[in-house]
C-alpha cells in the first residue's frame, strides 16, 4: 500500500516537527500555517513546501491586507480573502495567503492592513515574518 506524509505544522502549537528519518519518497511536504499570533516570528522551511498566512479581514470596511516580500526564496502563489461561516452581511473573514518555497534562502512578508486610497501611514495593523529557506538534508542551507 501507498502511502504519504503531509504535515500541517503552525509554530503557535510548540516546535517545528523533526523531519529526520522519514523517507523522502513518501514525503510531500508540510505546510507551515501562520497567523496572527506568528507575528516577528523566524519560520524555517524546506525548499518546495508551502507557507500558509491566515489573517483576520474585513474588506466591507475598506480595510484591506497588503503584502509585500523582501527577498525572492518565496513565492506568492495566491492571495484569496473567506467570509466567515457565522458572519452575516458585512461580517469579517480571513485573508489567506499561500506561498512557496522556491529557493534557498531567507524571505521577509510585510502585510499592512489598510484602506488602499489612503496614505501607507494610515495603517491600522502591520504584520512581519521572516521565513528562511533550505535544501531538505542541511537546515543550515542560505
């Protein structure tokens, strides 16, 4: 029988899991979830997994998340916003947005959350986390 691993992994919920000893062919990566709470946190990932930022949104405000990347090991890959199940007309939701890692080495996401006509200094939350990037087989690869 066939099988594969893919880890969901959110650094809120303790340590990043210890991936020696697993064999890669049945390994297809993990996603590493982000939120609100992984703010100026340093996330390390593997080259091809997927980095998953969750954040609280309420469009029908005006308030919008932007984001920003400094660096190039990851990619967006897409930037989607989700209503809230229990919110009724012009409730919030979360702004998801999903990247990759496309190379080693380290990557800052900057999102501000603001009206996108107005002045970048009227930003009501600011959001930061460095993620680095490396070879699966040497973490300390940059």
């Amino acid at each position: 029988m066939d099988a594969t691993i893919h880890v969901v992994y959110s650094p809120e919920h303790g340590e990043q899991p210890d991936r020696q000893g697993w064999d890669r062919r049945e390994w297809t990566g993990m996603t590493v979830l982000l939120s609100d709470v992984d703010r100026s946190r340093t996330v390390s990932v593997l080259l091809s997994e997927e980095v998953v930022l969750e954040l609280e949104e309420n469009p029908s405000t005006g308030y919008r998340w932007t984001i920003e990347t400094t660096g190039d090991s990851v990619k967006e890959l897409a930037s989607t916003y989700t209503p809230s199940p229990t919110a009724g007309i012009g409730g919030g939701g979360h702004r998801i947005v999903r990247f990759l890692a496309s190379r080693p080495g380290t990557t800052t996401v900057r999102a501000a959350l603001r009206r996108p006509w107005e002045q970048p200094d009227r930003t009501i939350k600011q959001y930061a986390i460095t993620i680095t990037v490396a070879r699966a087989g040497n973490a300390d690869d940059e």
